[in-house]
C-alpha cells in the first residue's frame, strides 16, 4: 500500500489570545490514501478550518509532525512553503475569493502566473480547467457579472488549474442555495472520481458530506 | 494576463476615488511647479548675469548716483577692459499702470558689455544717429503693439517733464533668461536737459557696467576701484554682477522662504492624499492579498502589487499635474510678463514634479506594503470584505 498522501500523528495546535493560551487540536492522528474524497465535520469551533489550514500549510502546528504529499511541510521556511503551496495545494473557499478586477479567465490564470508555462500553455490550461467546471462559454465575465454557483465553480476551476496534488475545500457550498450547492458537489464528486483528486473538505452540510467516500467528526479540537 | 494589467485594475478599481485622488495629485504638482517657476523667475536677473561682468555703484545705495568722471578713472584699473553705464530714469507711459524698466544708457559701450542683446544692424545704426532713439526689448514691444518708427511719451518722474522718444530698434535676448522687456535709450538725451534745467544733476549716472578680462580676479578688481574713490565725495561699492543682481533678490527673501515653505507644504498634501487612498485600498484587500499568498504568491509579488498600483496612481497625477502646469504657466507667464519677465516653466521644473510625485507614489505604498506583509495569512483570510 502506498504511503497516505497526508499523514498527522500526534498534532497540536493552539493559538494565544494575549498570554491566555487557547488549545484548539489535540492529539490529531490522521492519514489519507490517494484519491480520497474526505469530508471533515463538526459544529463551529471544533477546529476543522484551523486543520484544513494546517493542511494547507498557511498555518503553523504548535507540536506534532504532518507530512503532505511526502513533504514534513511543517520544517519548511516561509518561500519553501509558498512554493509547495503552489504546486501541491488547490484552495477552495466558502466566498470563491475572485478577484473582482479580473475576468473568469483571469482568475483562473492567476496561479499559472507563479509557473514557467508561456502564454500559449496556460491558455490551453484554462481553458480545460473552465471547460471542466462547465464555464467555457464565461471566460470573459467578470465576478459581478455571474453567480454564486459559476463564481464558486470558477473558484474551483483556479484551484485545478495547476493540476494540484491536493484539493482543500472550506465549506464550499456555505455560500450558496440548494441548487447551486448540488451542482458544486457533483462537480467535485467528478474530480474526485473522474480525474482521481484527493480532496479534503470542511462543511457543516450532511448532504455535501455524502458525497464524500469518508467522513470524519471533530469536536472540540478532537477527531472522532 | 499581466502583472501590469493587474496593476492598473486595481488602480482603477474605485473609479471616482481614483479620479479624486489623481486630480488632487494634479493640482498640487501644478501648483508646485508653479510656485517653483516664480522663485525661478526671481532668479533669472542672476542666471542671466555674466561672471567678467562687475557692477559699481555707490557704496550707500543704488539711488545715489556717481560722477560720469569716474568712466575714465574706472577703465584705468588693470583688469578692467571696457566699461559703460546707465541711469534709472522711472518714467510713465500714459498710465502708473504701464510700468516697465526704462535705462540712459552710453549706447555704443552699452551693446558692446551686453552682446546678449541681440539688435538688427540697421536698426542699431538708426538708433546710434537719433538722440531720441530707443531700443526696445521684443516682449515691451509686442505688450504695447509698437513698430519701428512709433513716438513715444513718457511723463518722467526722476527726470521731471515731458519726454518724446522713438522706437529705432527692437532686441531679443540671445537666451530665455535675458529680460526683453526694457526701455534703452541714450543717457546724452536727458544729460543735456539736465544741464539746462537741473545743473546740479547733470554728470551723474546710476551705476557702472564693467568688463574684466580674468572673472577669477573679480574680488580683487572690485577691491581697487572701490579703494580708488575712497574718501571721495561718491563712494563706490563693486561687485559681480550676479551678486548685484542677488542684493536685490534678498530683499524678498522673506517671501521667497515663504514660497519654498508652501511648496514643501505642497509635496505633504500630494502624500496625504495619496498615503490615504492606498491606505483604504490596502485595508480592503485584506483578505485578497491573504488569498494572493494561499496561491503561492510571495511577498515581493505583494510589494510589485502595491508599488505599483500606487506609482501608476502617482504617475496619473503627475503627468496630469504636468498639463495643468503647462497651460496655466503658460497663461500667467503671459498675464505676469511685465512684472516676471523670466517667467517660463522650464523642464527641469516639469522634471522635479514628476519625480517628486514618483517618489511620493513610492512612499505612499509603504504603510500598505508593511501592512501586507505583516498580516498572517490566516488571520486575512478571516476578513470578510
């Protein structure tokens, strides 16, 4: 069996509010294989954001190892981490975080830009990323110009682009109606299935953590 | 997509705010460039002087006159290697109102000590063979509407009366520092009427225009003649011409010092108004530059972002600021020629403004920058816009 894409042993984390200390993960143990679809749930507070940020590595483990895609991410100096973070990681957040500047094909551009791709490559990237979602006839809308499901399905567009080795998503349908929410979980349920991407979601919906092939609680900063 | 284009949406991001602030950047760069073009203009007699030129005059004040006898005593001192000399004669011309620089000058030594002074050699022959003849500078000229051959009136003041006077010859100055806006005309005229009106006044002059051979020796030139007329009934104080022309730029010292302080003030408006605008923008993008790093972008890419935004910003302004100065320096050299004869904005002002709105754009960007690269990531994200 192949060594899990993400393995925790014996995490910690707490934050500090003035000199009082906060714990927030205690004692997190966790592994996931390749291809996994994994959902982590828990009321607010239980510290499922704060471990999907740690995850992603633009958080800091008080104790504890965490090795991602191979990497003890939790050794490496600031640069390291932004350059691991582009290549492994692909960021889904609950209010899609587009720029509104920017074009649906901009946004979704964006990450290319740390890359060496030239024009040519990443417009053949984008365009496979915005077609995947099913927004290739939207390229050139803007964020105003859309709504909130073809917003957070650009956002997961951008998160895919660079064909990460990780996809992390934060409570990806907290934003939306019904309908809008289905269409999203379907659409990871395809990356998952259809394209093998290892995902890692943060919901409080029972009905978008059943699409996930695991389900895991947190509660007060322990895993269940 | 580019980084610049990014740059510029986000410049453009709050479209009114953005005009505002480049508008306030305009007006104050217009309005630094032009308070600097008015000390410029102050300036400009001592730009234009030359450095083998001295100037004596009489050592209590430039209202006293000297003896013409002195000419000849002058030239003597070694060093010296032509002299000429000219009067204040502050007569009006129809209207108190009218006023511009009117000088009796010896005109054949006056034009040979200012070969800046550019006259048409027929004309200056006219001017040579007419006792009433004037040269007069191309701006007085074109501010009357006169012509070669017009009848001038001129109510004198110093020199009490009626005085006739005809246009022979009109000067350009050989460079734009040279004032074209004076009155020349020969000192012989008023000399003869002095010596039947006033006879006690006749056989003095205002001051003396000295050629020397070596501007290294000025200091010790200037020294001899001055111990030459000590304890005579005149006596003289000689210096270069360029310090004479500073004497009396230092009695509007006070409002030249005045006018640097407003334009420093100026140059901290232009931050504020700037420092402000990136402050909102960056308070604002919290989150998104959070994001921008959860992407993998790096901090210097941040400080690209903010510098950016703020120079194109600073250099809207700046070159709006530009324009603005252009038209309306242009419009108040013309309205103030006859009190700022060397009053033209010249690049190096244009220059000064747009690097000081380029600096400014610089340091507007710093507390955004800091406050960028300080905030964790975690914690922007957290911001809700």
């Amino acid at each position: 069996m192949s060594e899990p894409i993400v393995k925790i042993q014996n995490l910690y984390k707490s934050y500090y509010r003035d000199s009082l200390e906060i714990p927030v993960l205690h004692n997190i143990n966790l592994d996931i294989p390749q291809g996994q679809f994994t959902a982590l749930m828990g009321p607010s507070g239980s510290g499922k954001t704060t471990l999907l940020n740690l995850i992603a590595g633009i958080d800091k483990p008080t104790s504890g190892t965490m090795a991602v895609t191979g990497e003890d991410i939790s050794r490496l100096n600031e640069g390291e981490m932004a350059k691991w973070r582009a290549k492994h990681i692909g960021f889904i957040f609950q209010f899609y975080n587009l720029l509104p500047v920017l074009t649906a094909y901009e946004n979704v551009e964006l990450p290319l830009l740390l890359t060496n791709l030239s024009r040519k490559e990443r417009k053949e990237h984008v365009e496979t990323a915005l077609s995947i979602v099913g927004l290739g006839e939207r390229m050139k809308h803007y964020p105003r110009q859309l709504s909130g499901g073809q917003e957070q399905r650009v956002a997961i567009a951008r998160a895919i682009v660079s064909d990460p080795t990780l996809l992390l998503a934060d409570e990806p349908t907290g934003d939306l109606d019904k309908n809008s929410a289905e269409e999203i979980m379907t659409l990871l349920g395809r990356l998952n299935k259809e394209f093998n991407k290892t995902i890692i979601m943060v919901t409080h919906d029972p009905r978008a953590a059943e699409k996930a092939s695991v389900i895991r609680n947190l509660d007060k900063g322990e895993l269940q | 997509m580019k980084v610049l284009k990014l740059i510029t949406r986000n410049a453009g991001r709050h479209k009114l705010r953005t005009i505002l602030t480049v508008l306030g950047l305009a007006l104050a760069v217009m309005a630094f460039g032009l308070i600097r073009t008015f000390i410029d203009a102050w300036y400009a007699g001592a730009r234009a002087s030359a450095p083998d030129r001295l100037v004596t005059r009489h050592a209590v004040s430039i209202i006293f006159t000297l003896p013409i006898a002195y000419k000849e005593q002058i030239l003597q001192v070694e060093g010296v290697k032509d002299i000429t000399f000219g009067s204040w004669f502050g007569g009006i011309y129809i209207d108190p109102k009218n006023f511009f620089a009117q000088f009796a000058v010896e005109p054949e030594s006056f034009f040979r000590v200012y070969p800046e002074y550019i006259v048409p050699p027929d004309q200056m022959q006219a001017f040579l063979q007419d006792r009433r003849g004037v040269i007069a500078g191309q701006g007085l000229v074109d501010r009357f509407g006169w012509k070669v051959g017009d009848q001038i009136s001129l109510i004198g003041t110093i020199y009490p009366g009626d005085w006739q006077f005809v246009i022979r010859g009109i000067y350009q100055g050989s460079n734009p520092d040279i004032d074209e806006t004076a009155f020349v005309f020969n000192y012989d005229y008023i000399d003869e009427r002095m010596k039947q009106e006033s006879p006690g006044r006749a056989g003095e002059i205002g001051w003396y225009i000295l050629k020397i051979d070596d501007p290294s020796r000025a200091a010790e030139i200037s020294s001899r003649i001055d111990a030459r007329f000590d304890n005579s009934r005149a006596e003289t104080r000689t210096e270069t011409e360029k310090e004479f022309a500073l004497s009396f730029i230092a009695m509007s010292d006070a409002i030249i010092i005045g006018l640097r302080i407003i334009s420093y003030l100026i140059i901290g408006v232009i931050f504020l108004v700037l420092a402000n605008t990136m402050a909102m923008a960056a308070r604002e993008r919290v989150s998104e530059n959070a994001f921008m790093r959860t992407l993998g972008f790096r901090g210097y890419h941040l400080v690209g972002l903010i510098l950016g935004e703020s120079l194109v910003i600073a250099a809207m302004g700046g070159i709006a600021g530009m324009i603005l100065l252009y038209l309306v320096g242009t419009g108040v050299g013309v309205a103030l020629s006859q009190f700022f004869p060397g009053f033209a904005i010249n690049p190096a002002t244009y220059l000064l403004a747009l690097i000081t709105a380029v600096l400014i754009g610089i340091a507007a960007s710093i507390f955004p920058i800091v406050r960028a690269l300080r905030i964790n990531i975690v914690d922007g994200l957290r911001v809700v816009d």
